[in-house]
C-alpha cells in the first residue's frame, strides 16, 4: 500500500517495490496521475482523499480483495504551502495541511494495521515526514507543524504496535526533486541556494528516498521501530552556524 503514488516519492516507491516483486496498491488524490499504473498487473489503483476514512477503507479493502493480504504500507501522501499567520484564510490552510500530511498518517496507521496483523507475520508501516518536521523554516510554519507532528506520531505508534509485530518508522526527505518542488526550478537563484545548504551541495531524487522506504520495510531493518530516518545528503546534520565547505 503506497499513498501519494501519482508522483515523486510516492510513484519511485510504487516503482520500485513493483520491481522487486511486490503487489501493490497505488493510490493518490488524482486518478489521472496513476494512469503509469495502469496496465500493471501487479498493481491496484485507488484514487481518493487519503485524509477521509473512506478511502483508507476503500485502500485496505482492495488490498485484502484482490491481494488476499497486506504486509506493508507506506503513507506517504502530503501537501506543501501555508500562508502567513496573519493572513486571510491561514487557520483553514493549516487545517488542511493538518488532515494532509498528519490526519492522513493517523487513519492510515489505523486501518492498515489490523490489516497487516491478520497476515500473521511481522509487517511495517513507513510515513513520509520531512527534513522540516526537525526545525522551523522562515514563512512555513504550518508544514513545519505538520510534519514534527508526524515525527512525533511514528514515535507513539511504533511503541504502541511493536509487540504485534508491527514496526513503524518515518523517512525525513530533505530538498528533493519532486512535483511538489517543482516551482523552485522556476527561481534558480533559491533553488541553487538550497541546494548550498546541502553538504553533498545537492537537491535529493525521489529513487534515492524510495531505496531509503524499501529499506525501512524490509527484514534487513528488522530491529528498528520509532525512527525517523533523514534522507537529505546531511542537512540535518549542520548546525547551520556557518558556510558549508565547497566543492573541490
């Protein structure tokens, strides 16, 4: 079960596992998005809301439906932007950056969980947090908010499933190159700034965070739950107290 597979992570993720031999169930906001699924015959596309019940019944479902069972879900579907504190409207962005990127893990965390339990076998769940759930950024408070909160979350989660042999940890993608990102590549002189905060000096690619899920799935990280992972070419580990060395 892969959410916010139209795109970025989420497709390279879906891809991925695809390749390795899983069955997967793809599902995003936007039907149209999944259509490179579309003629998968090892994947079921489920187009819907992930921060609505029913489509996490509708997910879970076609998961046991057509698959006979689910052993892994990645939640990883999430939104971008927030306005000012003081601006029109800002509650109610943030309200929905909240059902997004935090709801969404909430109720996915509960449908899918006594799903993998019925397979019998030792299962994991990975959410899609961010490098900015670590700390503040200048102007994106409500996404910060968000993503800490999903940080925090795995952490609760994951204590509260490891004896049902259930492991539930996070990746912390730094700046990658996805359709949410997109609109940087339109202001190179930010886009190349980012970049420079990067001590590999460079943005991420959404195969790089995918290898990072699959590992975290997989029984190769079979003694490790309540992490979140940073994906983000060491950003976060910078004080951010001075210039980082440059390239050779």
């Amino acid at each position: 079960m892969i959410t916010g597979a139209g795109s970025g992570i989420g497709r390279a993720a879906a891809e991925l596992f695809v390749s390795r031999g899983c069955q997967v169930v793809a599902v995003d906001v936007n039907a149209e998005a999944l259509e490179w699924a579309a003629d998968n015959v090892q994947v079921i596309c489920v187009a819907g809301d992930v921060s609505a019940a029913s489509t996490n019944t509708a997910m879970v479902d076609a998961a046991l439906h057509t698959w006979g069972r689910l052993d892994i879900a990645v939640l990883n579907a999430g939104t971008v932007g927030g306005p000012g504190f003081e601006a029109d409207g800002a509650i109610e962005r943030f309200d929905r950056l909240l059902a997004v990127n935090l709801r969404s893990v909430a109720l996915g965390i509960r449908h899918c969980a006594p799903a993998i339990r019925l397979t019998g076998a030792d299962g994991a769940i990975v959410a899609t947090a961010s490098t900015s759930g670590m700390g503040g950024d200048p102007g994106n408070w409500a996404y910060n908010a968000s993503k800490a909160g999903v940080i925090n979350l795995v952490r609760a989660a994951a204590i509260d499933y490891a004896v049902q042999g259930i492991r539930i940890n996070a990746v912390a993608p730094g700046p990658t190159e996805t359709g949410m990102t997109q609109g940087l590549r339109g202001l190179p002189e930010l886009h190349r700034a980012m970049a420079r905060r990067v001590p590999m000096q460079r943005w991420g690619e959404p195969c790089e965070l995918a290898e990072a899920i699959w590992f975290l799935a997989s029984p190769a990280a079979s003694f490790i739950t309540g992490v979140t992972l940073p994906v983000d070419g060491g950003l976060s580990a910078s004080a951010g107290h001075f210039d980082l060395p440059s390239a050779p």
